[in-house]
C-alpha cells in the first residue's frame, strides 16, 4: 500500500470560518479544474510522511484520511461552530496499523484496514476491520468476520449504496506470487456480508489489483493495478458496468492522472463532482470530468 499553495492564513491549522462557510464541503480549498493539484498542503498533505485514503461524509461536515509514518492510523477533521478542527487521530495504537477508511452507506460504521491480530492469532495479516460510531466518538476495533477476512491479506474497501462490499485479497495466492491481489465483491443480506466473488478477467490479472472504489450505483469502477504497459509502479484503471451485468475491459486513466509515481487510493465525492487520490504518498484531487474521457 502505501505540495500548490494554500490560499487561507491557518492558526494552529483551524481554518478560517469565513472562508470555510463558502466552501463548507472540501475544506476551504478552491475546487480543482481537470488539472490535478495536492489536497490542502500543508494541512493534510505534509511534508515528510505519507497520506493515504481521503473520505468525506455525505454532508461535507467531517474528513477521515490516514498517515503513515513506519505505522499507519486514521486521523478526523470535522466542521464545527464555524471552522474545521485540527486533524486528530481517531483510530491508532502503539504497534498496529491503521488504513484505507471508508464509511458505511449509513455512515455508521468506519471501516479500515489493520496488521492487528484476530483473537488467537500471532501474525498480522492485513484484515478488515471496522469502529461503531458512538455518541462519544468510535468505538474499539471490531473484526469483519471470517466471510470477508482470510488467512492472508485483505486491503481497502468501498460500498454501493445498497451495502455491497467491494475489497481486495490475496487469499488465492501462492507463497512465490503474493503480489497478485484480486478485487472482490460480497453482498449485503440483511446486514450478513455474504460469500465474496472474485470479479472477471477484464477486472482481475495475474499482476496486483487493490484499492477499489465503486460508485454507488455501481455503474463504474476504478482501482489501482500494477501492469507493464503501466507508467509507473502503480496506475488506476476504470471499468464499467455493461447492460449485461459485466464489467467492461478495464482501461488507464492515463496521464495526468496515472505517472512515473504511484498512484493509488481513489474516492470520488458523494456529489460526484471531484476524484481524489494519492500519489507520491500526497492526496490528490481533480474534477471528477476527467473520469468521463
């Protein structure tokens, strides 16, 4: 897995409230044109550590993102009286990373990625795992479950508006290629995720395929995967869903999304108008247009 100046004056990193209230949802930033630029530098894009897996809420009134300095953990930002406050770790530990959050449909839930053991385990394999919101924050982290968690990896999560659940594994692998991470999908049954299906060939390869985010009406797809043809050491492809219920060929979304970097981690807002991602371990964000070439 896994800075453009900004334009308002910061006290200890809380923005400036009457700048923010004209730009409630992204931070305060100005919104981006089909030209990518770094996310808020200098606030959540930094200098000397690495951002990984940028949400909003629904409502634009609470940012989740992760930082990896040698150990990954969640950190929160939220719009109240009038300015956002000071991004702030919400879910970390001492030993155990924690990465890729992804809110429930009903924002409930805060799901997220972590090296920490099962109950009776020794080796941290990457699980899925995910916090309850509560009145008083989030709770303990709790284990998605053995339908979804395998002996081996699992990596970042996305959900359709109905709860599906899309991840990566690769729990098929053999111990000479566990690179090769698949997309999976599991549906929702009365809040019970089901058996995860792997997706097709025009998804999945015998290179590496993580990172995915679906839309939630699941008409498209994007994903990080590492292919030769790629322009990096990892690109984001796009696929969409056909009238047939198939997942078309996958393509690159090229340059200038896709570089000689890494580029991983994709989001789009839920008003469907921007794309965040990282690259070169910095969160990214663009007009969500460029997805329609």
């Amino acid at each position: 897995m896994r800075k453009n100046t900004f334009v308002i004056c910061l006290t200890y990193f809380v923005f400036s409230s009457s700048f923010a209230q004209t730009n409630l949802p992204y931070l305060g930033e100005t919104p981006p044109s089909d030209v990518p630029k770094v996310f808020a530098h200098g606030v959540i894009s930094q200098e000397n550590r690495s951002e990984f897996g940028s949400i909003f809420s629904k409502d634009g009134t609470e940012f989740f993102f992760a930082i990896d300095n040698n150990k990954a953990e969640i950190k929160y930002s939220k719009w109240t009286k009038g300015s956002w406050t000071t991004p702030t770790t919400i879910i970390g530990h001492a030993t155990y990373s924690y990465n890729d959050p992804m809110l429930s449909p009903d924002e409930q839930r805060l799901y997220y990625i972590s090296d920490q053991p099962r109950a009776g385990q020794q080796n941290g394999n990457y699980d899925i795992w995910y916090s309850e919101r509560r009145t008083d924050g989030w709770s303990e982290p709790i284990n998605a479950g053995n339908a979804i968690n395998s002996p081996k990896n699992e990596y970042y999560i996305s959900f359709t508006a109905d709860g599906t659940m899309y991840f990566s594994s690769n729990k098929h692998t053999t111990d000479d290629n566990n690179n090769d991470f698949d997309i999976y999908v599991s549906e929702n049954v009365n809040g019970v995720f089901q058996e995860p299906a792997k997706l097709s060939s025009a998804i999945n390869t015998t290179a590496y395929e993580a990172d995915v985010f679906v839309a939630p009406d699941e008409a498209y797809i994007i994903f990080c995967s590492r292919r030769k043809e790629g322009l990096g050491r990892g690109d984001l492809y796009i696929s969409h869903k056909q009238g047939n219920g198939e997942w078309s060929e996958a393509k690159s979304l090229k340059a200038p999304i896709n570089t000689e970097r890494h580029e991983l981690c994709p989001w789009v807002t839920s008003d469907g108008k921007y794309f965040l991602y990282t690259s070169n371990q910095d969160i990214y964000w663009v007009s969500a247009k460029v997805l329609e070439e």
